[in-house]
C-alpha cells in the first residue's frame, strides 16, 4: 500500500511529459505547416514548405491529418499545375509524393472529403477507372453538399473516363441540381465543366440544365 502514492506520482507525471510533448509537437507543426488554400482544379503554387521533412513527422506524430492534408496540398500544386502539359520526371515525382502525403492524411482522417478528391485527381493519370471511380465517391459519400469543393468535383468528373459509372453521373447531377437551384454564383462551375468535358458529360450537364433553367442552358452552347 505503501507504493501507491509512489505509484499515482509516477504515472501523472508520465502523462503530464506526454501531454507537454504532444502540445508542444501540436504548436510545432501548426507553423511548419503551410497555410490552407481554397481547393481548385489548379492549386496556387505554394512556397516551398520550410523544414519539409519535419513538418511531416510532427504534422503525422500530432495526428493531425487536416496539417498533414495541408502539406499534401501544397505539394500537389506543381503536379497539378496545367501550364504545361507533359509529364515530366519533376512532375511525376511531385505527384507521387503529394499522393503518399494526402494517403497519409486520410489514414488520420478519412473524412476528408477534399482529400479524396485530391487523391482522385492525382491518381487519375496512373490508376484504373474503377480505381478513380471509388475515389471519387468516397470524395461525395464524405461531404456531398461542401460548396467549397463542387466546382473542382465537376470539373474533375466531367473530365474523367470514371463519369460512365452510373453512380458517379447520378452525383453529377445531384450537383448541378444544387447550384440551379441553390447556389446560383456557382453556375461559372458548371459552364466551365461543360466546355472542358468529355462528349458524355456535355450530355449530361445539357440534359439536367435543360430541364430547370432553359435559359442557363442555351448560354452553354
């Protein structure tokens, strides 16, 4: 009985050390990490991040996956940037490496729907259809309705051989549904997906146009 209190004090204050050292990792990593940027079908180039390799340890150590989803981001702006179209050795490296990242954020936090989205955009030149498919739904099943994401979602989808997937085009309209009759400053969204988009989502994206705003429709044209 005597070594309880002994007992009790050596445990706090193991905690204690672990609480210290995680707030510590936590405050770490919130500066190492680069600041979020709006998702886009071309992310803004960033900064090179400062401390990479640290950044991702404390980042991943906090389990942080929304840090860890940050630093994917940023080094997905060169592999997604479109002003050039070749795939270069850079570029397939950076898409590699932002992939590994973003991979690692939804271990830590698979609800993330941006980072499925961003995982489905940079697989989308080395993986199956059916691959980017389930990809892409894990993106709607997350957060379907996440205004900040439907432009890049119909502009990734109207693009992708994954829109014959029944399951995907009924989210594809779900989407257009929204912005006609929910979000009107959205519409650029959907112009720009049907002027960018394969024959079969120009059909789509017509055909669901069409039937709510007749009008929004023949602009497209």
């Amino acid at each position: 009985m005597k070594n309880i209190p002994d007992r009790f004090g050596i445990a706090t204050s193991s905690i204690a050390v672990v609480l210290c050292w995680f707030a510590i990792d936590t405050i770490v990593a919130e500066a190492l990490t680069p600041k979020p940027q709006p998702f886009a079908q071309e992310l803004a180039r960033a900064e090179p991040i400062s401390g990479a390799s640290l950044a991702d340890w404390t980042a991943k150590a906090a389990l942080r996956g929304d840090l860890v989803g940050d630093i994917a981001m940023a080094r997905a702006a060169p592999a997604l940037n479109r002003g050039t179209t070749a795939e270069t050795p850079e570029k397939a490296a950076a898409r590699q490496r932002a992939l590994a990242t973003a991979s690692a954020s939804l271990a830590l936090a698979p609800h993330s729907s941006a980072m499925w989205l961003l995982v489905a955009m940079l697989s989308s030149r080395t993986q199956t259809e059916a691959s980017v498919a389930a990809v892409l739904k894990m993106s709607y099943l997350t957060s379907s309705s996440d205004a900040n994401l439907i432009p890049t979602r119909l502009a990734v989808l109207s693009l992708s051989p994954a829109i014959a997937d029944p399951e995907l085009r009924s989210l594809l309209r779900s989407d257009i549904r929204l912005i006609l009759t929910r979000r009107p400053d959205l519409k650029a969204a959907i112009a720009g997906a049907y002027r960018a988009g394969s024959a079969e989502a120009k059909a789509i994206i017509d055909e669901d146009v069409r039937s709510i705003d007749p009008g929004f429709a023949t602009s497209l044209l």
